[in-house]
C-alpha cells in the first residue's frame, strides 16, 4: 500500500491513546484526517483543535461524502464491536481497512525503526528514546502510548527518516513491525484472553526478537530468555546502572557501557522501573551512535508522561499522584516509588480494575499488590472491549485483599470517600476512564488545603 496515494485517513475510534497518535501524524503530513469514537475525552478535544472532524455517534451519514474508496484510508482498533455499522459500511465498499499495527507497519517499513516492545515499559522507554532522539536533532517521528509533559503530545517530532514505535504485544501486533533496533523490557503474563498462558507470550516475543537480525541491536532485560544486549540495576550487564543516589528528589546515576563508564546522570522520574526504562532508551541511543552529551541532557530534561506516576499535588501536606498502572507488576512498580520517596507515610490507593478478564487471571496478585498499601478504594471494574463475567466483580477482588482498610465506591461516592481518608499521599490507578475523574478529585482535594 503507498501511502502516498492516500488523500483522507477515517479512524473508528480515533480517541484511542495509540490512534489519536497516528491521527496527529498523518493530520501533520497533510493529509485530510476525520472518524468515530464513542465519547468525548481530552484526548479528541485536542484532536478537534487541530482542525480534525470527530463525531460520537456510529451514523453512516456522518462519513465525509468525498472519502471515496480508491483515496481514503480507513483505520480501526480492535476495541470496536464488529457489529460496528460505520465499520461495515466501509468493508462492504472494499475500502482499504486496517488495524492501527499494520498502519505502523507501513510506515515503519520505509524508516529506520526504533522498537520498544514489553508488557511493561513500553510507553515510557519510548517516550524517553523520542525525546533523547528529537534533542539531538535526529529527523524522528515518535508514536508514543502517552502523553508526554514535555510536548503535551503523544506524537514527538515529524520526521520522515526514522521512527520511533510501541511494539505491541496486544493481539500480536508487533508483529506487522519492522525494526532496526529494537527493545524488550519485560515478558510478563498478560493479555491471556487473547494468549491462554505465558508460554505463549514468550512464543511471540521470540518471534518478535527474531525480526531483529543483528541481535548487538536487540536490547533486553537482563533474565529474560531472548538473546541480545543486556542491560541491568546494580548487578553485571552490557549496559548497567550502578551507584544510585536520590538527591533532590530525583535520581543520579553511573552507566557502565561496554567501552566506558558514564558518570552522574540526572533523571526526574522515580521508581527503580523507570531507571531501567531511561537505560534501555540510553543504550539504545549510544549503539545509534548519538553523543553522550546529547544522551545525558535530554534526560535530565524528560519530564516524564500524563498518567506515569504523574504529580497532580505535590505539598507539604499532601501529595497526589495518578498512574496508569493496570497489572500487578505495574502497581507493585508504583508501590516501590511511593515508598521510597515517602517514607512512613499513609498511602492511600484508588484501583480502577480494568477487563473481566485481567482481573480474573490476575485476582490473586492483584489482591497482594494492593494489599501493600496502608489503604484501598476500589471502583468497579472498566469493562472496556468486554462483555462482564460472572462472579467477577470488584467486591470479589476486595474480598482477598488482606487488609482491613478497603472500601467500595461508586464514582459518585468516590470524592467523598477521599476526603474521609487521612491519608498524606494518595494515588489514582488505573487504565480506565479514572483517568477522566482525575481533575475532579484534584479540585476536591485542593480545596481541603
């Protein structure tokens, strides 16, 4: 497919995080950019300022009439139901219709492709590479899974040499990619609706290292069973972080490369995850070939993402952070950063499960990873693309947390419940639209100071 040839690009579900990332990219190389997504958010607010056409209902009249089959291109996320009228109106007209993958593809086929692949990580490994890439004047387009703070955006520059891309795991879309160098952060369990079991994820993983020829281009975390460069925390690796301090609240850091040591790196975000995700975007970035001086200043200047451990208050008397953290391993990571910036400190968490399904597979570390907290409100379960299971349901998964400060809330019920709390640090989790309530309760909480 020549992309070249395509005049509009409609997306059905343009308000996603990933497509919303393409509608700004191909909006930027001019391209006429309009679509579908069921409710209104910041997100397509922001679209929509940039002079893109969205509409929230699914009504084949509100297709631009001169989006003909033989110039548009029609983008679609596997969030939208089949039955999806809009969507068949196009299949049934032999448009050209694809998921939003096989679109990176596409465009990753004919770029020198950077890929962050790992059930966890991805969005701010790929974040920090796009601005370390874009800092040091390389011609980069980044697609990123966030929004990143320094450029209020989820698409960083607009390059037409090289890109910069999250490779999937969901549905196997990393597999529509074609990469340069590339990524792995971490191989957990997850996504099991669409897998049956971890050995089938790592399956898929190899599949996708495999892509990566040149395997001194394959960069991974330290343990896991892929073949590659290594990188690590304080232990031996091709690329290892060592000499960690914690001073003005951010991290400073040595690299042993395997040709020299850096030393006294500066990098804002907490959490001995997001450590690992700045030296993997490091390494990635010295093997490119980029000047360590260019390296080390953009990451002392990333301000981090909307939604990682992002800072909504941040006072004496109260702190409020909001993560996007919808695993276990991603809470556990949250657990590690609050604790070690606010020592002996009551912490309360706010967990908005998200998928019958994770919850099911996962209940029981779920209920560990939540457990650690001094308090817990959860909320109900965000159903997303699915349909509720029997017996699943946010109460359930309370019942195994053990720990006796956890309540229930209806999101009417939520802020209230917050202000009941005497908790000094409080963290909204989750990858549902707890997101959209997240200014809500910033307001409720401010006015208490």
């Amino acid at each position: 497919m020549n992309l070249n040839q395509i005049h509009n690009v409609y997306f059905i579900g343009i308000g996603g995080i990933g497509m919303s990332a393409l509608a700004r990219y191909f909006k930027a190389i001019g391209k006429n950019v309009s679509g579908y997504d069921k409710t209104e958010t910041e997100l397509t607010i922001d679209l929509q300022q940039l002079g893109i056409d969205i509409h929230f209902e699914d009504k084949i009249d509100l297709i631009p009439a001169d989006y003909y089959p033989e110039n548009t291109l029609v983008i679609i996320t596997p969030a939208v139901p089949k039955t999806h009228s809009e969507w068949n109106y196009f299949l049934e007209r032999d448009y050209e219709v694809k998921k939003r993958a096989e679109v990176l593809g596409i465009i990753t086929k004919d770029t020198f492709c950077f890929a962050v692949a790992g059930t966890h990580g991805k969005t701010t490994t790929s974040s920090i590479l796009g601005h370390i890439l874009y800092e040091s004047g390389v011609d980069v387009t980044a697609f990123v899974g966030g929004i990143v703070e320094n450029y209020n955006s989820n698409l960083i520059g607009n390059g037409k040499t090289i890109t910069v891309v999250e490779a999937d795991e969901f549905d196997r879309s990393f597999l529509h990619l074609h990469p340069d160098i590339a990524c792995v952060t971490s191989m957990d369990a997850d996504h099991l609706d669409i897998y049956g079991d971890k050995s089938a994820i790592e399956a898929s993983f190899t599949e996708f290292a495999d892509k990566v020829e040149d395997k001194s281009k394959l960069f991974v975390t330290k343990g896991l069973p892929l073949k590659g460069i290594t990188c690590a925390i304080n232990e031996a690796a091709d690329f290892s972080a060592f000499n960690i301090r914690i001073i003005n609240s951010q991290y400073v850091f040595d690299v042993k490369t395997p040709t020299e040591t850096l030393e006294n790196i500066e990098f804002g975000l907490p959490g001995k995850h997001n450590l690992m995700n700045a030296l993997m975007a490091l390494a990635m970035a010295k093997t490119f070939g980029l000047p360590t001086e260019d390296i080390t200043s953009a990451l002392r200047s990333f301000k981090g993402i909307k939604r990682r451990f992002s800072y909504q208050i941040k006072s004496e008397k109260l702190v409020y952070i909001d993560d996007y953290a919808h695993h276990p391993t991603e809470i556990n990571a949250v657990h590690q950063a609050v604790r070690e910036l606010y020592t002996n400190q009551k912490v309360l968490a706010i967990f908005q499960p998200h998928l019958f399904s994770r919850t099911k597979d996962f209940a029981d570390d779920f209920a560990k990873s939540l457990a650690a907290f001094d308090e817990i409100i959860l909320l109900d379960i965000y159903p997303a693309r699915e349909l509720p299971m029997e017996g699943i349901t946010s109460s359930w998964l309370m019942d195994k947390i053990d720990n006796l400060n956890k309540k229930l809330a209806t999101k009417k019920e939520l802020i209230q419940t917050v202000l009941e709390s005497e908790a000094t640090v409080i963290v909204t989790i989750g990858a549902g639209d707890i997101g959209e309530m997240v200014s809500t309760i910033k307001k409720a909480l401010n006015e208490t100071l």
